[in-house]
C-alpha cells in the first residue's frame, strides 16, 4: 500500500521544498523528532562539556523516541485489528514512524559541524536551537503555502510554528 506524500500536491516549486523538509510519508514525525531534538538541546545546552556527548546523547534519545513512537502507533494498530506483535510488524511500524529520525538530522548535524569547526559546545547547541526553531516556523510557512494559505492565515499558520519554538526556548531559560 502506498501512500502519497502530502508534498505532491504542492506544486513544481513548493512540492520539492516540503518534501525535503519532511522526508517521510508522515511530516508530523518530522516535526516530532525537531521537538525532541530541540527540547533535548535546550536542557542539554548550559551543563554541555563535550560536544561529542551531547550529540550521542541527543542521538540516542532519538532513536528511544523514535522506537517508543513506532512501539505506541503498533500498540494501538495491535489493539485495533487484534493480531499480536511480530517482528515484521514491529519492523513496518519503525519504517513507518522514520521520519521522528529525519526530523532530527539537521539539528543534529548542524551541533556536529559547529562543534568541528571550533564552537564551544554551548555555542554549537544554541546553533541547533536555531535550527529547530527555524524550521519548525519554515513547516508551517511551506505548508500553509501548500494549501493555499495567504495573509493573516499564513501568518497565523507561521505564528503556530513561532509558539512551539518558544515553547523550545521557555524550556532553555527553564533548565539553563
């Protein structure tokens, strides 16, 4: 079975933007795993002595949150059309689910350069947080022009991505 990705839809010049930002079937794993990412990187950011850690760590918990993901949507699949949990199942739900790792990446990747190119690991988390917050208003814009969206609605639209990077950077000021 095979599913259309929401970008095709979009149009010759939006259709490919809003695919590369949400590489999966499911863009709402994209934004989770930038959630997860950024929520890590913010608590992560003030007690950061080693930048190598900090992206394992980040890593790591990535791919807890990613199988944690895939295991809750099998769950309620299981439990929905009664049949138990085998490995191919449990192996379809992950592939479905990736995009939770996609949604990390550039974060992820952005920590690593920075931190290759010299920045203390502060200064190469705070560039992650960027990312994250940049992108998560950049889904919103890219999507709201995909429906159509003009004006106050994509504003609005862009607003909603705005809140949850603040909601990113609250936990910062929070915990740092």
């Amino acid at each position: 079975m095979s599913t259309k990705h929401p970008a095709d839809h979009a149009g010759p010049i939006l259709g490919p933007v809003l695919r590369m930002l949400t590489n999966s079937e499911d863009p709402g794993g994209a934004v989770y795993g930038m959630l997860t990412c950024g929520a890590v990187m913010a608590a992560e950011s003030r007690h950061a002595e080693a930048i190598w850690r900090s992206v394992l760590g980040i890593c790591v918990i990535v791919v807890m949150y990613w199988t944690a993901h895939s295991y809750a949507a099998g769950i309620s699949r299981r439990l929905r059309d009664q049949v138990a949990l085998s490995f191919e199942s449990f192996r379809r739900d992950l592939r479905r689910e990736i995009g939770v790792v996609q949604g990390a990446f550039s974060p992820i990747l952005t920590v690593s350069v920075a931190g290759l190119v010299g920045a203390t690991p502060r200064i190469a988390l705070d560039l992650g947080l960027w990312v994250v917050a940049l992108s998560l208003v950049a889904y919103e814009v890219v999507a709201g022009l995909a429906i159509g969206l003009r004006r106050w609605s994509l504003l609005g639209q862009a607003a909603i991505g705005a809140a949850m990077a603040l909601g990113i950077v609250a936990v910062k000021a929070l915990l740092g």
